[in-house]
C-alpha cells in the first residue's frame, strides 16, 4: 500500500517559481528594446552600404562615359558596376536617376517611425 509522506518537502514552493518568473520577464523587458536598437543600426548600414556603392558607380560612369547623369539601368547588371540588384532592408526606394555631385534623400521605416538621411552623390 502506498504511503504518502506529507512531511516530504522535495520541489519549488510558489513564492520560488514566481521570483523566477520575474527574473525572466526583468531579462527580457532589458533584451527586447537592444535587440530593436541593433535591428535598426543594422538596417541604417546596410542603406549606407547600398549609397556607397551607388555613388561608386556613379563616379565610374561618369569618369568612364563623360556624363553628368546617368539612369540606374546604367549602373547595375551583369556587365556594369554594380552586379545584382540593389537589396532592399527597409522598405526603402532607391533612386532611378542620378546626377554626379547631387544630393539626394532616402526615407525608410525604422523602429520608431520613418527615418530620413541625406547624401551627396
């Protein structure tokens, strides 16, 4: 017959179980806004990285072809100076014409809304 021993104090009491619950939610209250923080510097750089390589080109074209505008057909395919396609991170649009030594702005949706930057081309 099975003997069930009251006194046997083995296991979490609830106060214990409910500490941990609280710790956990402290940690991830903490981690979930950095995560964001790092998402979005992430996105802004890799735009930062898609200008620079778009004024590369730009720069190329225009020292190669004499122009002082060119199209973004011009600049990116197989045989041209930029090999793929532009990849988007953000939302953004990017430019379809270009004039060398313009400036330009670019908007995309961040974590807190719509972030703007300028460059010069």
């Amino acid at each position: 017959m099975a003997y069930w021993n009251m006194n046997n104090k083995k296991g979490f009491t609830l106060v214990e179980i409910m500490i941990v619950v609280v710790i956990i939610g402290l940690l991830a209250a903490m981690a979930i806004p950095a995560f964001a923080k790092v998402r979005a510097n992430s996105r802004a750089k890799a735009i930062d990285n898609n200008v620079r390589q778009i004024s590369g080109a730009i720069d190329q074209f225009v020292m190669e072809n004499g122009a002082s505008t060119c199209g973004l057909t011009d600049l990116v395919g197989t045989d041209k100076y930029i090999k793929s396609t532009i990849q988007t991170s953000a939302g953004e649009t990017y430019w379809t014409s270009f004039t060398a030594g313009a400036s330009r702005s670019l908007s995309w949706n961040g974590s807190s809304g719509t972030v703007s930057k300028s460059w010069s081309l």
